[in-house]
C-alpha cells in the first residue's frame, strides 16, 4: 500500500490541481472540513469502477486518520486502478500541518468517537440490567467488549460501518 503524506500531496495538488483525491468519511464528516479539491465518495458507497477515473493515474484517499482511506485503497487495487495512495495521517495530519482546508458550519461528533460512546453506552446498559434485573445481561457487555477485541484486530467495525449509515452521518 503506498502512502503519502499531506505536505507532498499538497506540492502536487499546487503543481497539478486536477489529480483525483476522494475522501471517503460520511457526508456530515466531510462537510464539517475537508481538503478543497478533495471529492466526497463515503466508504460505503465507494464504487471505484463505477467512477470516471483512469486506472493507471493516481487516486490518492483520505479520511480523518488512514484507517477508512486503507480500504477504500484495497477496493481500488481490487478493481485494477494501478496507484490507489493513501494519504498517512488523513485529514487530522493535513490540519496537522497547517495545510488549506475548507470548513462549514457543521460541527461533527467523529465516527470513532461515535463508536466508543455507543460501545460505552451498552456496556454500561448491560452492567446495570445485570445488576438490577437479571444476571444474565452481563453477556450484553460481554457481547460489546468482544466486538471490540475482534475490530482491533481485524481492524473491522461492524459498528462503526453501521453508524456512518445513521441519518445524522448522512445530511448535509
């Protein structure tokens, strides 16, 4: 997988504003601030050969961190495109550097954290009815924490897909 970081992507978008970047974070995330050639195509929906792009130019990906840029870089390499780039660091590197973005009004609860409160939330739920009503919504929690164990180490989350689907990841 090759990587860029957002100051050498930033020398080419000046040399060359043209070139392909998608970020693929949910509308809402995206609206809230994003690199101003960067075009908005959620992970979800990201489709790579229904796309207008040349599959021997660069198409270079980000989200807020890397981790969702990663696999949309996987399905570009899947469908043929000979240089999907992730950018190292995504969008918290490029405000990192200090680099131009463009910013709406919207203010965003990111997606990670999204996922640690909902995860928090039901493990919190569990101990309590396993406390209050019946021990056996301890495995509720147990549920939780062992979704959470599989997602670090597959660097998959079931959650995290599922809440980028919730309306409020949607509107814009």
């Amino acid at each position: 997988m090759k990587t860029i970081s957002p100051i050498e992507l930033q020398q080419i978008l000046v040399a060359q504003p043209n070139v392909s970047v998608i970020d693929v974070r949910t509308p809402v995330e995206f609206a809230e601030v994003h690199v101003p050639q960067a075009r908005s195509i959620p992970l979800d929906e990201l489709s790579p050969g229904s796309l207008s792009l040349a599959k021997d130019q660069p198409v270079y990906l980000l989200c807020r961190s890397g981790q969702r840029a990663t696999k949309a870089a996987d399905k570009f390499a899947k469908e043929g495109f000979a240089q999907p780039i992730v950018v190292a660091g995504g969008t918290l590197a490029w405000l990192e550097a200090n680099l131009p973005v463009t910013r709406g009004v919207t203010k965003v609860i990111s997606l990670e954290r999204q996922v640690r409160i909902v995860a928090g939330a039901i493990v919190f739920t569990g101990v309590l009815l396993a406390h209050f009503v019946n021990l056996h919504f301890i495995w509720l929690s147990g549920f939780v924490g062992a979704g959470l164990v599989f997602a670090g180490i597959t660097d998959f989350c079931g959650m995290g897909l599922l809440l980028a689907r919730m309306p409020w990841n949607r509107r814009v």
